[in-house]
C-alpha cells in the first residue's frame, strides 16, 4: 500500500474509532444513571425497576447488539492504531512535548488495556448471569436480581479497590477521548478547543466520580 492509501486507511480508522467512543461516551451516561439507582438507599427497588426494564425491552435488545458492536469496534481499532503509530517510528524518540493532551495520549492504549480487563470482569459477573452462563449469587432469585449480587461483590474491599481504581483509570482514559473525538472529526478551532477541552473534562470528572462512590456506599456507608 502506498503511503497515501496507509494515511487515508489511518484516518479512516480514526473516524471510525471516535464514532464508537462517542456512542460508548453516551452510553456510559445512561449507564452510570442507572447505577446511581443503587445507592439511593431504597434497597435496589429502584435499580430493579431498570434492570427489568432494560432487559425486556425489545428496542434496547437491539441497542445492546450495537454497544457490544462499538464496544469490539473502538478495541480492536485502538490496537491498530497503536500499531501504526509504533510503525510509523520504528525508532523510539523523546516527546519534548508537555502538554496535558500529549500526556494523557501516550497512555491511550494502556489505560485502554485495563479497561478492557475490568470490561471483561464486568461482563463475566453481570452479563453472563443475565444470560445463564454463570450462576446466580448467594441471596439473589434470580438471573435479573443484581442489587444482591452488587452488595455481596462490592463489600469486598479487593472488589472494591479494584473498581474504584479502574473507573479512576476510566475517567482520564474519557478526558482524552472526548477531546481526540473532536480532533479526528477536524472540529478544531482556537476559539472552541478550550471550551471543548473543559466540557471533556467535566464530562470525565463526573462520570468518573459518579461511578467511584457505588464501591465507596457500599464499603463505608451500606447497611
């Protein structure tokens, strides 16, 4: 392939990439939403109430066959374009730069590995007991009763450290992203950039917080 048709490939694959983490990005809001649910002391009612919902509802059956989709997708990409950006300087070099975006960028593909382990962990205690792959916790009737299932895991200060550090690893992975979503749409601009680079931020703070206090209720403050 010539070096014009390996740039456009590059950059095709980046678009490609941003759209998969805009839509993760906006999934993760409505998911951190129905999270929240658990700690609002009514003894998962609520959270039960979405989890019911969320899983008999048609359109969100298909919804979730395109996350799983955007999921795989913005992965696999991620390691593609590591791979191209390592190919592209086979020999290694000093950044002199110091800004904040080119800190968090090189740490991309890592911050993006453990997520991918804590995705999977996720998967393996939620999503496969929805689906029968695993057996139901102690305490829980059923495949759909995930309050029981959240309490007994997250009591456990192993669990809990490691969820809590992951969504920290998560909220400057999203700081970075929302920004380079932007850039790879070549929606920069002096003007908006740093309205754009606080919005991202925010966005990363609050989406890490929120998902940071679920292990913290359940340690410290459940009863």
């Amino acid at each position: 392939m010539s070096k014009k048709g390996i740039r456009l490939a590059s950059l095709s694959h980046k678009y490609f990439m941003a759209a998969a983490g805009v839509f993760l990005m906006l999934f993760l809001i409505a998911h951190l939403s129905t999270n929240l649910l658990l700690i609002i002391g009514d003894e998962g009612a609520k959270f039960d109430e979405a989890v019911e919902f969320l899983t008999t509802n048609p359109f969100i059956r298909v919804v979730e066959v395109f996350l799983f989709g955007g999921f795989i997708l913005h992965i696999l990409l991620g390691f593609v374009i590591e791979w191209h950006n390592k190919k592209s300087r086979p020999v290694g070099y000093k950044v002199s730069t110091k800004s904040q975006t080119s800190g968090f960028s090189r740490f991309m593909i890592h911050t993006g590995v453990v997520i991918f382990i804590f995705l999977i962990i996720h998967l393996y205690h939620f999503f496969f007991v929805k689906v029968g792959l695993v057996d139901v916790y102690a305490g829980a009737e059923s495949k759909h009763d995930f309050f029981p299932m959240v309490r007994e895991m997250l009591q456990n200060p192993l669990v809990s450290v490691f969820y809590a550090v992951s969504v920290v690893i998560l909220g400057f992975h999203l700081n970075h992203a929302f920004q380079s979503a932007f850039q790879s749409f070549g929606l920069n601009h002096n003007k908006y950039t740093p309205a754009i680079k606080i919005i991202g931020t925010l966005y990363a703070i609050v989406i890490s917080a929120g998902f940071f206090v679920i292990p913290v209720y359940f340690m410290f403050f459940y009863s």
